[in-house]
C-alpha cells in the first residue's frame, strides 16, 4: 500500500488533475473552491503542469472556455461552487448536449439568499437537469480517486459527457487529512491520452451546437437521454477498472449495515461517513438500523437503489437542499424508484445541514428516532426542516 | 481517538497549529483530520481549530464538542471564551498565559490538568512576532505526548522554510518552560 501522505483535501483533488495531465484549465474563484484553483495556477505557473490556465472574468466564462477547449480535443478541467455554478448553468445544458467530456468538480456552497458561504447541496440541484454525469464523495481519498475514473469515463467513446464531482465545501475541501497518492505509471496506464473522436480542427471543418428545429430537437434530446442512461454499465465498468488498479472499489449505492436492517438512513456526499459512526451507535444499542449512500446522482441508479431498501420497514431519507415547495431532491427520487413496487417502505423526509449547520452522529440518531415514532403514529411519508428553532 | 480544540484569535495560528499536528500524527502512520471552524477569517476575532487523531481511519464529520485535549493561544482568551466547555474531566488544558498556573487554574475554575506557558513571550524573543502557534504545540506535546517530536520536524520545514529553524526552537523552548500542574 502507498505511503499516506497529509494534505488538504482541496490540494489532493488538484494533485489529481495535474496527475490526469489535462491540457486547458479555466476556472474563476470563489469560496470554497478557491484552493483547488490557487494550487493548479501555481502548479501550471511552476512549470509543473504543463497546461494553460486561462483566467476569465466569470463562471460563465470558464465553462466557456471549456467547451471550446473540449471540442478541439483538449482534456479540460474547471471547478466552482454556489453562485459561480448558477452562473455557469447556461453552459453546463450546452456542455452536455454538445457531449463534451469536461470534468468539473463542484466544492458544494449554498446559494443565495440569505448570503451564505458555507455548505449544502443547493448549488449543484439548481442544475440537477443539465444532463452530466454527477459523482458524490464522502472523503478526501474519494476526491481524488474520482477524478481520474471521471475523465476516463467521460472520454469513452460510448459515453462522452461532462462528469460533475461534488464534494462538500469545507466539510472536505478545508480538511487535512491522509490521502494515499497513486503512482504517476498507474495512473498513465488507466487514463492514457484523449483521443476525441469529432473534433474542431481547422483541416476538418464540423459544426458544433448547430440550430435544431422542432422536427428535429426531441429526437435528438432522445438520442442524449438515451445515450446517458445506457452510460450506467461504462460507469461501473470504471469503477470496476480504478478498483482493480488502486485497490478502492466504488459503486453506485454503497450500503453499510443495510442487509438485515428494518430502518435505513439514506445520504449522499460527506454524510456518509458521520452516519456510519451513527449506525453503529445504534447498532451497538441493539437497534436495526443501517446505512445506504448514493454516490451516484445522475443517471439516477433506480434498480441499485430499490435492491439495497425495498426489504426495509422504513427510509430516513437525508437531504442537504430543499426543492421550495416539495421536498428534499433525494427523497423526490427515492420515492420515485419504489413507487412502482406493493411492497414498499415508508419514507420520511429530513433537510439537514444546510448552509453548513453541523450534523453529528446523535444528530443522526436524533432523526432515526423522530422518523421512527412518527411513522408509527400514521405519519408515512413526512417532510420536515431538522433542528429549526422557533 | 483523540480529540482536540485550539482557540486562538485570526491571524494567531490556531488553524495552522491544527494542521500541523495532524500532518506529524499522519507522518508517524497514524489517522489524523484537522479542519477550522469554517467561516470568513477576520484578524483578531475568536476562531476555532479542531483536530483528531486516531490509530483507525476516521469517520466523523462534525465538529469536536467534548475535546481530550484543548489547546489556547491567546490568555485574552481564558476570560471571554467558555474555552474548557465539554472537556472530558481526564482532559488536558494548555494555554498561554504569563499568570503562575495556580492563578489560570482560579481564572478558568477547572479541575482538569493544566498546562501553562508564557508562549507570547517565547514568540517574541525567539520569532520576534506574538504568533503563538508552534510555541503553543510544544506545550501541548508536553502536557499530552501525543506525537513524536521528531514527527514535527518535516511538517514545520514544509511550512514554515526559511523561518522553520526559529519555529522549532521556539517549539523546542516552549516543550521545556511548560510547567504542568494537577
């Protein structure tokens, strides 16, 4: 096993991009990003990187400037949170119809209003629709590892689109903690160079982002719909590939204690881990609790996700963002994914964590033992904001 | 698992004493998580740092709220902020202070071990700058033998360059003038 080396979160994710050796970066800071980008700029003004780093006046230009890199061939990166990616989202729809392989990592921020730095989910469900592939990690180690089996998976041939990485702002990317660093000859070998199959070259003219009239355009919104769908098998061959290389397998819902368990929590991103302590505090007081986490946000991995609950009694669903006027957007499609079968289990709906609120383990506890009652006294699919005063 | 909180003012270190402390943890192989209380950093207000250390991976994503250890690099500190809250009744209190430890002790009305010393002032003679957050790891290395000296060495070399040499003597001298009581 590799040496374990301390670092920030945030500087591991851009060792991993400069390890990925990506041609264009473009990105513009903004808290809590800024330290990815600080240190590739660094790493490219350094002559450590050998990429050009094009610094642009907005968001919505960094996505820009990587769309246009991307459809010259260029392996491009870009990473942002909150307001920078409500910005961005004009160009986030274009960067998946236009089926560019751009990777970008989302460092999680709550969006305005009230002003808030700190983290949530609300950044990245504003463009939950823009048709990329979206990752959720739970730890340092995750950050970086997922770079590299997103650029590999965007660039398949059969896949081609944009991966979005998010990883909770401050909760990981303000963190020190061990990261295991991959050799550059292993990583070489698992993301040899891209080789675009339609690219933008002046020898070759092709048109790109062309107008689609309506007899057209469904066919087309079709053809991406399908073609990100059918990326499912890709995606857990990547896994599969990056495992069998670094020894760390993902999948996209992971569970912990789940098997046997009559409640299950159910979370995505940095929560996973807080959680599993939980579970095994209630494990440990006799209680049958589990844990199933979604790593993988879109395309929504439905049948993975009724597999791992459809035996519970009931789901205490974790949302980090709120869908003003639903629910939280995890328990929306969880519910969707076992409405089809009689046999289901309760679900019960708690946001938690936003703006960065601190979420312990007994706070995980707290939202079992709420869920647990209420569902006994009728209340089947309740929806509430947790630990809100007044 | 151990826990640990530092208290300090911006500006002072106390996010840079956190992350220090981990990286020597993690250099000896061992698991360690440092992180500040997140927020906008602003010169001379109360701030946060948290640390944990553990031979096991770590799980936990919150903050520490019932520290073994606490950690203080302002003594302005000691009578605005509540800085022994949650800590464990076998815990470790380390602060700065040019006050005997007797006298701390009575400020803080606490039963737990106490470590003092005039850590501002090290920094001054040694660094030249009241920046008390390696002087401050030197005591808590002595009141808690946490890590290894010698584990803090690359650590401070990488953060510190040019200057690291006086910071490990200001360490070092921090480590011997430490007086603890009970």
């Amino acid at each position: 096993m590799a040496k374990r080396i301390g670092m920030e979160v945030s500087i591991a994710a851009a060792e991993a991009v400069k390890q990925a050796n990506v041609d264009v970066i473009s990105a513009y800071p903004i808290t809590p990003q800024t330290h990815i980008v600080e240190h590739l700029a660094e790493l490219v003004a350094n002559g450590d990187l050998d990429a050009d780093f094009f610094c642009v006046e907005s968001e919505h230009s960094a996505l820009s400037v990587c769309v246009g890199a991307a459809a010259t061939g260029a392996r491009t990166f870009t990473c942002t949170s909150s307001q920078g990616l409500a910005l961005m989202s004009e160009i986030t729809y274009i960067a998946s119809g236009l089926r560019l392989p751009i990777v970008m990592i989302v460092s999680n921020r709550t969006l305005s209003a009230p002003l808030s730095i700190w983290n949530d989910h609300s950044d990245v469900m504003s463009i939950r629709d823009c048709g990329w592939i979206q990752f959720f990690v739970e730890n340092g180690q995750e950050s970086y590892d997922h770079v590299f089996a997103a650029y590999r998976l965007a660039e398949e041939n059969s896949v081609l689109f944009p991966v979005i990485i998010n990883m909770d702002g401050f909760i990981l990317s303000h963190v020190i903690e061990p990261i295991e660093l991959i050799e550059q000859g292993k990583i070489d070998q698992f993301l040899p160079p891209y080789q675009p199959v339609h690219q933008l070259h002046p020898d070759h003219p092709v048109t790109m982002g062309a107008f689609a009239l309506p007899a057209i355009f469904a066919e087309t919104k079709k053809a991406q719909e399908e073609a990100l769908r059918s990326s499912m098998p890709k995606i857990i061959e990547t896994w599969k590939a990056f495992g069998d290389m670094s020894g760390r397998y993902y999948h996209p819902v992971e569970t912990y204690q789940a098997e046997d368990a009559d409640t299950l929590l159910v979370t995505m991103g940095s929560y996973g881990e807080t959680a599993s302590v939980a579970v095994d505090k209630m494990r440990e007081a006799g209680r049958s609790v589990g844990l199933v986490k979604i790593r993988l946000w879109r395309p929504f991995p439905f049948d993975d996700l009724k597999k791992a609950t459809l035996h519970a009694k009931q789901l205490v669903v974790i949302d980090r963002a709120i869908s003003v006027g639903a629910c939280g957007p995890v328990a929306s499609e969880v519910k969707a994914a076992l409405y089809g079968n009689d046999q289901r289990p309760s679900v019960y709906n708690f946001v938690a964590g936003i703006s960065g609120r601190d979420v312990t383990p007994s706070d995980f506890v707290k939202m079992v033992d709420k869920a647990e009652i209420e569902i006994a006294e009728g209340n089947k699919e309740g929806f509430e904001i947790y630990g809100v005063r007044g | 698992m151990i826990e640990i909180r530092f208290h300090g003012r911006g500006g002072q270190g106390a996010v840079t004493s956190a992350e220090l402390l981990a990286l020597a943890a993690i250099e000896e192989g061992k698991y360690a998580q440092a992180f500040p209380s997140f927020g906008p950093e602003r010169r001379g207000a109360p701030v946060l740092a948290f640390c944990r250390i553990s031979d096991q991976p770590i799980k936990i994503r919150a903050n520490i709220y019932e520290p073994d250890l606490v950690v203080v690099l302002d003594a302005s500190l000691l009578k605005v902020v509540n800085v022994a809250a949650g800590l464990k009744p076998e815990g470790i209190l380390v602060t700065t202070s040019s006050d005997s430890p007797e006298k701390v002790k009575e400020t803080l009305k606490i039963k737990n071990r106490l470590g003092v010393v005039d850590a501002v002032k090290i920094a001054r003679e040694v660094l030249g700058l009241p920046i008390t957050n390696t002087t401050m790891l030197g005591s808590l290395l002595k009141a808690s033998g946490l890590v290894k000296k010698e584990s803090f060495i690359l650590p401070l070399k990488g953060r510190f360059g040019r200057v690291a040499e006086k910071n490990i003597s200001a360490f070092e001298r921090a480590y011997q003038e430490t007086i603890l009581i009970q």
